[in-house]
C-alpha cells in the first residue's frame, strides 16, 4: 500500500449511528490530485455496532479506511494511538460527532503549504437542531464548540486557540515536542500541546476556508448542562494554570480574575437580568462561572477523581472572540454520550456525500454515495 499524504484520525466509543454520518462525510473528499489521506479510526473500547460502522465504511469510501482498537480508555490514548497508527506525514484529527465539507481537508493542506507551517486548524460550524430558533450567546457557543476566527487567516494565539475537532500537525511535530500529555487526559490535553508548540516556537494557522460542522443535539442546550460544562472547564483551566505558572504568577492571575468577577462579570449578569434577555443572561451566567471556578480550581493541587474523564469525542475548539479565559471544552466534556436521534441543521458550503441537504438526520443507515466528478 502506497504511504498517504495524510491520515485522517477520528476517536470514538459508543457512538456507531454518528460514526457512520462523520465517516460518510469523509469518503469523497477534494482533493484536486495533490494529496492522497486515509482514515484511521480509533475504536476506544465500544461495545455497540462501531466495528460494523467502521466495516461499511471501508466498503464504501474511495479512500483506506482502517479501524484500530485501544483498549485504555480516555482521549488521550485513543488520539496517541491514533499518532502511532497514522501513516501519513500529515495527521489530522476529526471527531465522531462532527461533518466535514468537501474541502475541508484541502483547505487545511493547501493553507499549511502557502503559510509554509506545520501546524493548521480550522472553522467549526455548530449544526443545531432543526426546531432550534435561540440566538445562543458567544459564551454558550464556545462551551459547545463553535471556533470562528473571523474570515481572514491567522495564526494561533491569545484567545484564539486549536482543538483537536479540526487540527492537522506535521508527524515532525509530535516527534519534537511529543504526543498529548497522559497526565491531563480530559482537561485540555489539546490545548497543552498548543501551548508546548509555542515555547518550540512552533507556527500555527487559522484557516475560516476549513469548516467542519458539530453536531449538537437539544440536550446540551439546557441550562444545567450548560452551567455544569462552564464549571469543570474553569476548574480545569485554574488546575491547568497553576501548574504552568508557578505560585507566585498564578496568585497575580488569581486575584485578578477576582477583580474581573467582581467589576465585570457580576455586573454584565446584572445588566443582561435587568434587560430580561434570557439567552444573554445564560451567557453570562457561564462566564461568571467559568470565572469562579477558575479561582476554585487554582486552590486544587492535584485533579480530584470526579474531574476525570474517559470521553473520547471531545468538544471542539473556542470561538475566537469569547470573553477571556478561553480554553477547548475538552476541559470540561463528561463521559461520551450518545446524541439523540434527529434533524439537524448544516450549514454546508461544500456538501459531501452526507450533506447533499441542508438537514441531517442521526441514525440513518450508511448511505449510497454520490461521488463527486
């Protein structure tokens, strides 16, 4: 078998009805002869029908597909398998509960060629359930997973940072700096390893021309999980935090985000109460909280048992332009979970085998596929 460019790696564990519309949508992809990429699934320990998804799969795609069990459980694992699996000189990573469109993946090889990097990410489009008419607040956003960075390319710093649910590196990279941490494993394992890229001064690029879709089904849109999600990424940002900076700087950044909960926050969910806007007090509601735990979370030495994770279909990235501190929900995700069956909608530019319609529904058998010419 000849070596691909790229290996495309999706994580997943008990989610065989989405695998089949994540995998689907990566049959066919553009790409207009320059790069060849094969998909290499990673099967955390299922105990439904992933392994006859991943079957079909291989039976329909037009490009490799091979499926590869792990059996210690957690992201971590799964995605450092994923590594090892990978023959590609380029990995990029794709999650379980996402859609990708038709050029996504050229768009990420053909952005790290013209940038001339080895490390690029891309847009995530949350695909909200078609009987969805909330105006979501930017905070709700970036706790589901939406990461928009404005139209133009850019690279990677500050509030913008990649997740792992549209990220392709350079096999080099990994070799230099190392795979993801396995001491962190669920608390932001994408975003340490961003953060390592940067002391190896390592580039890394926004592409908007990159999108992929996250499904998100109606129960991650109620309050209470919303509000739980906030709390555990502040607590795993503070946990995080501390660690990378020392006692002394992080009490600086400590009391500082007391300052920011006392002189903003409280005072913005006030204002959003006052203004009876249910969706933006929602919003800052979150915030407050990610703010809270944050200061809770920096008290905690070591990750309690309850704040592990074994979820190996993490949240996707953070909107660019969300009230600071921004992290990838990947801190916070509980245990996967199935996502209900439904119609959802996509809002595709490129549409792939499983998009040829603005509405997707979960659970669909795998499709016949339309080729693109």
């Amino acid at each position: 078998m000849n070596q691909p460019d790229i290996s495309i790696v999706v994580c997943t564990r008990n989610r065989a009805a989405l695998l089949r519309g994540a995998l689907a949508s990566l049959y066919d992809l553009a790409t207009e002869d320059e790069f060849s990429y094969e998909i290499v699934v990673v099967d955390n320990g299922s105990t439904d029908e992933t392994g006859r998804a991943i079957a079909e799969a291989a039976d329909h795609a037009r490009h490799p597909v091979r499926g590869v069990c792990e059996p210690e459980a957690g992201i971590v694992a799964a995605r450092n398998r994923g590594i090892r699996e990978a023959r590609g000189r380029w990995i990029a990573f794709f999650d379980d509960d996402q859609l990708a469109d038709w050029h996504w993946l050229a768009e990420l090889y053909r952005g790290a060629i013209e940038k001339n990097c080895r490390v690029v990410g891309g847009a995530v489009q949350l695909a909200l359930p078609a009987d969805c008419r909330r105006e979501l607040a930017a905070p709700v956003r970036m706790l589901l997973g939406e990461a928009m960075g404005g139209d133009l390319p850019q690279r990677y710093g500050g509030r913008l940072t990649p997740g792992c649910g549209n990220l392709m590196i350079q096999r080099c990279v990994f070799d230099q700096i190392g795979t993801f941490e396995t001491a962190i494993d669920g608390r932001g394992e994408d975003t340490d390893l961003f953060e390592r890229m940067q002391r190896a001064r390592i580039d890394a690029w926004y592409l908007p021309t990159a999108v992929i879709h996250h499904l998100t089904p109606p129960e991650r849109l109620e309050r209470d999980y919303l509000l739980n999600l906030a709390m555990r990424m502040g607590r795993g940002i503070g946990m995080r935090q501390r660690k990378a900076l020392g006692t002394i700087r992080f009490t600086s950044a400590w009391l500082l985000k007391g300052f920011r909960i006392l002189a903003i926050d409280y005072p913005r969910l006030m204002w959003a109460g006052i203004r009876g806007n249910a969706e933006a007090t929602l919003g800052r509601r979150c915030q407050l909280l990610i703010s809270q735990a944050f200061l809770s979370g920096g008290c905690v030495a070591t990750p309690s048992p309850q704040d592990a994770t074994t979820n190996v279909a993490p949240e996707s990235p953070p909107v660019a332009n969300a009230p600071s501190p921004t992290t990838t929900p990947a801190d916070a995700t509980p245990a996967a979970e199935p996502l209900t069956a439904g119609e959802y909608v996509i809002r595709g530019v490129e549409p792939t085998a499983v998009m040829d319609f603005p509405v997707y529904t979960i659970g669909s058998p795998a499709p016949t596929i339309p080729f693109q010419s």
